[in-house]
C-alpha cells in the first residue's frame, strides 16, 4: 500500500484554496480572492476543479450590493466518509462519519484484543463494511479508516512496537491489513489516548490551545494537545505516563515488565484486584466504578486514592507542559468526583502556582465517543490535507 503520509503530488493550489472552506461557512468568488490575493481567474479554476470533484457546491446567493447577488460555495461534508475504529482491551466501537466526522452509522461490541491482529482487524473490517452499507454508502465512498489501539504505535508506519497489553500485534501491518479489506482506503493508526486528545479537543474544546487528555482505564496512558495540535514525539511514544515509577510502589510489577509503574496502582485494573483482596466482586474497571456508585466506602476510598497517585505524576506534567486544561477519561474516570478529587487535591498541591493559577481539570465531556471523534478527525485530516486534495485532483485530471 502506499504510503499515506508521503504523498507529493505538484500543487495546484486547491488543495489551499480548499482549507478556506472548511469550516463550512459559505463564501463567493470575490471572498475567496480577497482572503488569498489570488487573481478571480484563478480563483474560479480552482473552485471548478473542487465541484468537480464533489468537495464543495453552490449554497445560495450572497447579499447583492448592485446587479446580480453573487453564488457562494461551501464544503460538502457529504461528498465522502470515513471509517472510525477505537479499540480498546476488551472491546471495539466502530462508526461510518461523514468528512465533518457527523456520525452516520455505529455500533460497538466486546472483543479481545490479545486474538491478534489477524482476527480483530477481519472482525472489523467485516463490521466496517455493514456500517458503510447501513450508512447508505458504498465501498467506493470511504476514502480513509482512522485506527486506535491501546499501545505504543509508531505513526508514520502505524506499527505498534512493543505493547504491553498486546504482545501478538508487535509490528502488526496494520494499515495494509486493513486497506486490503477495505477496498484499497488509506489506513491511519495511532495510540487510542492520542485519538482521545483529537476527540476531545476537537469536539469539547477547540479554543484551547494547551491541554492533557489522560484516560485511566485498562490501563493509563495521556494525549498532549500543544499550540492547537496533537504532540506525539519523535517515535510517537509522547504520554505514556502509565508507566512512569510511582514513589513507594517500588515491589508492584507491570504489565511492561517494571515495577511501581502509575498502571500498576492506579488503573481500572490495579483498582480491581486491590478491591478483590478486601473481598470484593470486582473483575475490572467498570465494576470498580458500579461500586462507587453503590456507595461502597472501599471502593470510593481506593478511587480518591488512585487519584492521589495519578495527581503525583501529573503535577510534574503540568509544570512541564503547562496546560491550561486537563481532562479525565476513561471507564474509571465514571466514577465521579472521587477521582478527580484526588487528581486535584495532589496537582494544585504540588505543580508551580503560576501553572496551576488558570488550571482546569475536568472529566471528558465526549465521553465514550471521544475515541471514535478523535478516529474520525485524523482520518478527515489526512484526505483533506492541502496535498491529498491536490493528489485527488490530479488524479481526477490524469
């Protein structure tokens, strides 16, 4: 498959031209001229070639000053779709979204993620394919499929490399996997927090600039959002705090192989088998959370207290990073104010004044559809980059 993040096609421009449009707002000719400095000429060249292709079309008449009003032109969101996948541990949410990532079609199941690659990506390539037919759309329509997994996965391969929870996928092609399944659609993969950052920034708080997304589930792990944009580090590795040592937790093994990791003792799982020892039914996170809610004072005393863990380890991030914003996701995050409490009571604590003077830390307002979201918005981002635009057109031409 071709690699998707090495497109280079020449540039006519449209693929710029069509960055304007974007946000849906109508506009005519002579706007469009003004905001570029390009000649009308021009202009009128570059927005045929984007109806041509289905990308925008006429959306009415603007006020006239004099004469005939002028046409304007908007995007078309429904001109193609896109494949969203968020996997997790035990399970799978899958929805077909338009290129504004308005959900058409979903659904979601419990899967197994230690299968293996071979059978979780058959099971959602079939699943994909239904919700394409359900959305009413055919094979042909879906241009790009937006992949989270829960670990470590090298972006510009979309490989993952060594995942705790997930050793059978290590080098996984997943994105040629998936594109033969799919009609040939371009395959984009990323770490599942990663996604949840994009989601929640993008759905929830598209005016901050600055902020951390940490889901505390199966396991931890965060998403950093830093000038408008999602940060993943030169390997792609950027916020796995789930593994960062936890002082005092020095004889607790992890899942990676360490010991004390914040994973170790303070995720849905650790929450689990803590609850367990004390005679609990708890299997996992989701339970941890159903006996919070119950009102079971163990429970919501080991909940404030994996918060206090989680706040140690984010204190040093917000010093570091400077966020304006911090948001909590993940099943454990369900629990309510328990443990945010506790996330709070040690960031305000122990971070700098003047990084925590305008600080918010809140729970996920996207909540299970974040990691869906931020799916979708890789992939809309990808085939609607300047280049992929110029490519589309140029093939369209050749």
């Amino acid at each position: 498959m071709q690699d998707v993040v090495k497109l280079t096609p020449r540039h006519s421009g449209a693929g710029e031209l069509f960055q304007l449009l974007r946000d849906g707002r109508p506009r005519t000719r002579a706007d469009l001229a003004a905001a570029t400095g390009q000649a009308r000429s021009t202009i009128t060249a570059r927005v045929d070639q984007l109806m041509s292709a289905g990308l925008i079309a006429p959306a009415g008449e603007a006020s006239s000053t004099g004469g005939r009003p002028p046409t304007t032109f908007a995007f078309q969101p429904s001109a193609r779709v896109v494949l969203a996948v968020d996997l997790g541990a035990t399970h799978a949410r899958l929805a077909v979204t338009d290129l504004a990532s308005v959900v058409l079609a979903e659904g979601e199941a419990p899967i197994a993620i230690a299968d293996g690659p071979d059978a979780v990506l058959r099971w959602v390539a079939e699943h994909g394919r239904k919700l394409v037919a359900e959305a009413g759309r055919s094979l042909g329509d879906l241009v790009s499929v937006g992949v989270g997994l829960p670990g470590p996965v090298e972006h510009a391969t979309g490989r993952p490399i060594n995942p705790p929870i997930m050793p059978t996928w290590d080098d996984a092609d997943v994105r040629g996997l998936l594109s033969a399944e799919l009609g040939g659609a371009d395959v984009l993969v990323d770490n599942d927090v990663n996604l949840m950052a994009l989601g929640e920034h993008r759905s929830a708080f598209p005016d901050v600039d600055d902020m951390l997304f940490v889901k505390v589930a199966t396991g931890i792990g965060s998403g950093i959002i830093s000038d408008g944009r999602l940060r993943r580090g030169a390997q792609g590795a950027a916020g796995d705090i789930g593994h960062i040592a936890v002082p005092g937790a020095e004889d607790v093994p992890c899942r990676c192989g360490n010991l004390g990791c914040l994973e170790a003792v303070a995720s849905g799982r650790a929450l689990a088998e803590e609850l367990r020892r004390e005679g609990l039914d708890a299997a996992d996170g989701a339970d941890v959370v159903a006996l919070v809610r119950a009102g079971d004072l163990a429970a919501g005393r080991a909940v404030r207290q994996a918060g206090r863990e989680l706040g140690g380890v984010l204190a040093a991030c917000v010093s570091l990073l400077n966020p304006s914003l911090v948001v909590i996701g993940g099943v454990v995050a369900e629990a309510g104010e328990h443990l945010i409490a506790g996330i709070r009571e040690v960031v305000y604590a122990r971070s700098l004044p003047l990084a925590t003077q305008h600080l918010r830390i809140v729970t996920s307002q996207a909540r299970s559809e974040v990691g869906i979201l931020g799916a979708s918005a890789m992939a809309v981002d990808h085939v609607l980059s300047p280049v992929a635009i110029d490519a589309l057109l140029e093939a369209r031409i050749a």
